[in-house]
C-alpha cells in the first residue's frame, strides 16, 4: 500500500458493517492545506488516519470470528487481562489502566460480563470502596478457546509483514504514544 495517493478502500464487505477508507482522499488534504498552510504536514496526517481507521478495521473483523464465541473485541480484551493477572484477579481501577479505558466503561462492561457469568465481582476486604473481579470457570473456558482462535486470524491477517517490519511497526506506535504523553503533560 502506498502513503501517497487517494482513497484506499477497506477490504471486505461484511453484512451490516459500513467499511470506510483507509487514507484520506488527496483532495481532503489539498483542502486542508490551502486553508492552514504550514501547519499541516500531510504525511503524518495520513498516518495518523489510517491507523485510526485501521484499528477501527481490526475492531470489526475480529468481531465476527470472536463473535462466534459470544464475545465482542472489548470482552475478550478484558477477559484477556483477568486471565493472565496476578492472583487472577484486578480492581476495576486496575482492570481500567489494563484495558486504557474510562471508568465508567469499565463498570459498564464488568456488569455485561457479570451478566455472560464469565465474571464475577467481589468486595475488596482491604477498601470497601473497591471490588475485585476474577473469571468465572466458564470465563477461563471461554478464554482457552478465544486465544487461539483470536492469534490464528491475527496471524493469518499479518502473514505477509515480516517480522523485522512488525518489530518496526512497534518501536513506531510507541514512539507516537510518547509524543502523545508529552502533549497530554
């Protein structure tokens, strides 16, 4: 793929699901250009974009083969998190930082698991004004049979990126998130 021209469209048709594009069309950033010039260096925006959309694109693929067990990419995330914690258990605070998510949607989605029975929620004998979460035995099962499931589809989604170009990808995402946590000091 290139980072240069036009719009490139999201693979893929699933029923239901609006598939976007994955690069800002050239004449967006012509737009945008003319009316700040100087200030926008169209290469990082476009970048910026297409990760956005991607992890967008990412989101709803995997949607349906974690559908298949009931889950939604957040609910996996979280189950995830209370899979591999210490003592097997998070506060919600805890499971937050874990997930990069606000709060109030963790109590949101702790009370949907609870729901599924694939959590359950306990007091915090040390502060009563917080509460453990640990999975559930159906949770773990769920858990066993999503992993793999999940990093078999990853695989297959990033078989043509070698390693050596994943590795790079990473060191680039988390120099990005650096720039970030200076803007948000």
């Amino acid at each position: 793929m290139s980072s240069g021209k036009g719009a490139i469209a999201l693979a893929g048709k699933k029923k239901g699901v609006r598939r976007g594009v994955l690069l800002i069309p050239d004449d967006h950033v012509a737009f945008w250009q003319s009316r700040y010039p100087g200030i926008l260096e169209p290469t990082g925006m476009r970048a910026l974009f297409a990760l956005r959309a991607l992890t967008r694109e990412i989101s709803e693929v995997s949607a349906g083969w974690l559908g298949t067990l009931g889950l939604t990419p957040a609910k996996y995330n979280y189950l995830v998190a209370l899979y591999v914690a210490p003592e097997g258990r998070l506060t919600l605070n805890e499971l937050s930082l874990q997930i990069h998510t606000s709060s109030p949607a963790v109590t949101g989605m702790v009370a949907a698991l609870e729901r599924d029975n694939l959590i359950k929620r306990k007091e915090n004998p040390n502060d009563r004004r917080s509460a453990f979460v640990r999975l559930t035995a159906r949770g773990r099962r769920v858990v066993e049979q999503a992993f793999p499931l999940h990093h078999r589809n990853i695989e297959k989604a990033l078989k043509d990126v070698p390693i050596a170009d994943r590795k790079r990808l990473l060191d680039i995402v988390l120099t990005i998130a650096r720039g970030f946590e200076r803007m948000a000091e």
